[in-house]
C-alpha cells in the first residue's frame, strides 16, 4: 500500500523474469563490447595479455581434444568393422568358417545340415503301402533321396497297373481302337449286365412264390 492509501499492484512472475533475462542479456552484451573493445589495442597492456592467454588456453583444449574424437572414430570403425565381418563369412567370401556353413559348388551337403535331416522321419501314411515301401531315417543323410526315389517308384508301378487294366479291357471290347470310346462300350456294357441281373432275380423271386 502506497503512504497516499492506494493499494499497488505486485509485478507479476512472469514480468520480473522477463526484466531479468533482458538486464542478463544487455549486460553480456555489454561485456562482448568491451572485450573487443580490449582486444583491438585500446584497452592496457596486462588486459591484453591476458586475452591473449585465454585465447592460447582455447587453443591448446582444442589440440587435446583431436587426438581423443580422432580414437572415438578409430573405434568406431573398427567395430563397424567387426560387424561386417560375420556376414561376409556367412555369404561365404573366401572364409574358412563362410565354407563350412554354405554348400560347395559341386553339390554336396554341409555336414550340419544332413545330420539335422538324418534325424527326421520321412514316413508319408498318406500312400498305398503295398507299393510304397516305408522310408526310415538314416543316419548318412540319404533319406530324402530314397523317399523320392521311392514315389517315383509307386508312380511308375500305379501306370503299369492302368495299362494292363486298359489292355486286358481292349481284348474284352472288340472293334474300339479309341481309349475313350472303348471305356463308354465297357460302362454300357455293365449297365446292360446290371439290368440283366435284376431282372434274374425278380424272377427267381416270382419263381419262389409260386412254388410255395
């Protein structure tokens, strides 16, 4: 409250930060001002002199401070180079460990991989087992190679068994040269037996009741 009784309002937060920042700002700017004003020849001598050590006192940080960021990128170069060099021995570039683990141009199995396969089952339930023969895992890795070899064998064995079916029909059916053609003279032909059939027992049936 003012001696005449008026009440007066406090400065707010905010203004008395901002009057400090600006007073900061003015008398930094004030101290720039005068030390180029010091530093041009205008100011005395030991004030001058000490500029100069300051600045000698910049420099000489500055030099220690090259040799460490120059090891900083050192290393980081020679991690950098660690990183890599685990991939180009798992493309295979010349390594000796990049050999090991991919397969080799003539062809061969890495000896990790059949190991891992020689353990696997490779019974397929799903085929005919009377001419699939079942496949058991064998320990020198040659288990994928005999369950192929063995469907081709089935499937071979499955189109001897139609062509002899097909032949045996084609001595049947006289006068069909055409598979197609022969194969709808066969269905007619068991059409007509099945008809033939019914009617011989109906009439064995009329036969029965009349005799009893």
């Amino acid at each position: 409250m003012s001696p005449s009784g008026a009440v007066v309002a406090a400065p707010s937060v905010k203004a008395v930060g901002v009057a400090a920042f600006e007073r900061a700002e003015q008398e930094g700017a004030e101290r720039m001002a005068s030390r180029r004003f010091l530093k041009g020849g205008l100011a005395t001598g030991g004030m001058q002199q000490r500029l100069l050590q300051e600045e000698q006192e910049e420099q000489e940080e500055q030099e220690e401070e090259q040799p460490q960021q120059q090891q900083q990128q050192q290393q980081q170069r020679e991690e950098e180079r660690k990183e890599r060099q685990p991939m180009a021995q798992w493309h295979g570039n010349g390594g000796s460990e990049g050999a090991a683990t991919t397969s080799s141009s003539n062809g061969e199995v890495p000896a990790d991989l059949a190991a891992d396969m020689a353990g696997l089952d490779y019974t397929d339930d799903r085929v005919d087992n009377e001419w699939l023969p079942r496949c058991r895992a064998s320990r020198s890795g040659s288990a994928p190679s005999q369950r192929i070899k063995s469907r081709s064998m089935a499937e071979r064995r499955r189109r001897e068994r139609i062509s002899e079916g097909l032949q045996r029909l084609r001595v049947r059916v006289k006068g069909r040269g055409d598979t197609c053609a022969m194969l709808d003279r066969a269905v007619q032909y068991v059409d007509a037996l099945e008809r033939r059939v019914g009617e011989l027992e109906r009439y064995i049936l009329a036969v029965l009741v009349l005799v009893h």
